[in-house]
C-alpha cells in the first residue's frame, strides 16, 4: 500500500514541519505571550506577496521590527517550528516599516527557490490572508465579521446573527488520462505556446472526487473513464485550491474536444513524449504544479 502522506508531501507546499499548535488558537494569554518574544517570527505580506530578502529566502521581522499590537494589526497563527510561533501578518500601504533590502514577491514565482518548508510555510500564511480579506462580511446577514481564534474564524457581530465563518478551500481535480499505454495531455489557448498539461476542473456539490473526474474528463476531452486511482494532492493558494491528483484510464481513445475550454488535445506514448519535451516541441506545466508530477511520474512508468 503507497504511504500517500509521504507521497503528498513531495508536492511543492505539501511538504511542511510546521505544529499548527491548534490547541493555542483560542488561548489568549498564550497569543500575547508569543507576541511579547523577541525570537517569535512575523511573516509580513503585503497584497498577498510575501515579504523576501534579495535572493529570495524569507525575511521574517521580529515583533520589535513590526509592533503589531501597537499598530493594531491582527496576525494570524500559523504555528511553531523549532520553539518559535510563525505568524502571518497582512499589511496594507500605509503600514509604513523599514524593510531594509527585502521587498514583496510573488509566490508563484519564487517557489522553485525556497526551502520546501518555507515554500509550504508561505503558501498557508498566503491562504489565511486571502481568506480573511475575503470574509469581512457575513454571508448569512452582511453585517461586518470579526478576527478571532488568532484569525482562524470570523465572527458576525451582528447579535441575532453571531455565526462563526471558518477558513474554505476550493476542491480541483486534475487528472493524468490514459488508455492502453497511452497520455492524453491538452492544451488550452490562452496558455504559452506549446504548453500541455493534465486535465482538471473544480469538484461540484454533490459530487465524489472520482465522479468530478469523470465528468471532467468527459466534458473537456468527451472521453468515457472506468477507472480512477488516487495518485496524491497539493495546497495550490492561488488563490484557495486544494488540487487533488488523480490516474484515470479511459475506456476508449476518441478525442472529442470542448472548444469553450480546450484548444487541443493529443495521446502520447512515453517515448514519445520524452521526445517532444526532450527537443522542446512541447512544455509542460510549471515543475511546482501537480500536473508536472502526475504527467513526470507517469512518464518514469
Ligand atoms: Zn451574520
């Protein structure tokens, strides 16, 4: 049987040694305690970009250096790693700190640069930022919401309402399609020229995994799935996936595309495709995404 958590864990931002410390979230002298130490580390983003040194390592400040309490700002837990609480904090223009050499990068494109652990560390922080940006308001009655459990749950602070808001993620599937030997990859037009990836799409309600990967399957390449076998899944905080990585063997290999999503669509065999990548005729998808190492892992055989 395939340990999937350490297989999981070889996804970029799904390997982390981080302790959620769960149980401090709803202890307050301990919170103010951590944010009195000098050696508790703050990670500051600012429009959901992490703040990073010049050669793209993480530039954490001290609560000295970034007085969060004083400036009222509420930092999110993100937890403990060797003796020391990480929180994440989310800074807007007019919080105006020295940032010495340090400036504010884009994740996505510094990942393949970072530590694994603090590329994962990052991709946490970066998704309970965007979460609690994008619950200000109560969905129930739209009266203002409040920060609480250390930012893991908005509050309504509307009396007759008072209902709890807890962090989401959207599920995707993406899948490597076979039939007998062969890879389907697909392409759609607005990617780089030459791209092709595994096909994916978001889970509906009332759907399996595996049924989402059917449907998808069917809809953007209209190819019949009997078969799906889990292969592993990925934070993907762009901006609040969770992408879960899957086989599918296709029960036949007519292609029937869905112009609205894919621009083109071919089957492979591996030396095929080694080939074509081999001489660049083909690029696949960032080697930070699931869809490198689904269609990678497939190639190895
Ligand atoms: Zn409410």
């Amino acid at each position: 049987m395939r340990n999937h958590l350490a297989y999981s864990a070889l996804n970029y931002f799904g390997e982390s040694n981080l302790d959620r410390v769960h149980q401090h979230r709803k202890n307050p002298v301990w919170l103010d305690e951590q944010l009195s130490k000098p050696r508790t580390v703050l990670l500051p983003f600012r429009g959901l970009r992490p703040l990073l040194t010049q050669d793209r390592q993480l530039q954490p400040l001290s609560v000295r250096e970034l007085p969060v309490q004083e400036m009222d700002l509420t930092p999110i837990l993100l937890g403990e790693r060797n003796g020391q609480a990480y929180f994440a904090v989310d800074l807007l223009e007019e919080h105006d700190i020295p940032l010495g050499t340090g400036s504010f990068q884009d994740l996505r494109e510094v990942t393949l640069q970072l530590a694994r652990p603090d590329s994962s560390l990052l991709a946490y922080a970066k998704a309970m930022i965007h979460w609690n940006r994008q619950h200000h308001f109560c969905s129930v009655c739209g009266a203002p919401t409040l920060s609480k459990e250390a930012g893991h749950v908005r509050q309504c602070t509307n009396p007759a309402c008072h209902t709890s808001h807890f962090p989401r993620t959207d599920t995707a599937v993406i899948t490597m399609v076979t039939h007998q030997g062969r890879g389907l990859l697909a392409r759609q037009a607005s990617w780089p020229a030459g791209m092709y990836a595994s096909v994916a799409g978001f889970l509906e309600p009332g759907e399996t995994l595996e049924s989402a990967v059917a449907r998808e399957v069917q809809e953007e390449v209209g190819l019949p799935v009997h078969h799906v076998e889990y292969h592993s899944s990925q934070p993907w905080p762009f901006p609040a996936s969770i992408m879960v990585g899957f086989m599918a063997e296709a029960a036949s290999d007519a292609i029937k595309l869905d112009p609205a999503e894919i621009e083109d669509a071919h089957w492979f065999t591996r030396p095929e495709l080694q080939r074509l990548v081999d001489r660049g005729e083909i690029k696949l998808p960032p080697a930070l995404s699931i869809s490198y190492r689904l269609i990678t892992d497939w190639l190895k055989g």
